[in-house]
C-alpha cells in the first residue's frame, strides 16, 4: 500500500453519486492504492499478504484523518507524513497545499 486514494470525479462519474467525494472524504473512508513491486500475472482469487510494516503509527484511517480533517491531533503528525520515503508523492503534495507549504 503506498497513500491512500484520493477521491475525484472519475468516482462520480461511475457511481452517479455527486455528493459521493464530499461524503468519502468527510467520513474518511477512500481506500487506498498499491505500488507494484514486481510485475506478473494476477490469479482470479488472489491472496495479499502483508510483508511489512515500517510504521505502523501511520494507518490509512491515519492519514486520511491529517489530510481530510483539521483537528490538531491528526494535523501534529503532518510533518512526520511528509518525511516517509514510500509515501506518493502527489499524496504529499495535497498535503503540503493543505497546510499551505
């Protein structure tokens, strides 16, 4: 898993929901996307296995919380997001436009 998903458009124009972003993100439910490592061939019933987890403090939920809320307690742990490595980086450019770096 590299960020969690940031809704759009596509979403909506999918669903025909129009209220559907402004509902996932208020929420925040998004889900989230994956990085591929090594291509290959997906089975019809793959299985995911979790091979690590460098920093477990920060959960999907987590991070949507700092990007999609205001409250002080996810926004102190905005700094410590922007440093991660495997964080994507457009993830990290929402988040540095939301608190205005």
């Amino acid at each position: 898993v590299s960020h969690p998903r940031e809704p759009c458009g596509t979403i909506i124009k999918a669903t025909g929901i129009s209220s559907l972003v402004k509902t996932m993100t208020r929420l925040p439910v998004t889900g989230y996307m994956c990085r591929v490592i090594e291509g290959g061939v997906i089975s019809e019933n793959p299985t995911m296995e979790r091979i690590a987890n460098p920093y477990p403090q920060f959960s999907i939920r987590n991070l949507n919380l700092t990007l999609y809320t205001n409250e002080p307690e996810n926004l102190s742990r905005a700094d410590d997001l922007l440093e991660l490595p495997e964080l994507a980086s457009n993830w990290k450019d929402s988040l540095r436009k939301k608190l205005g770096y």
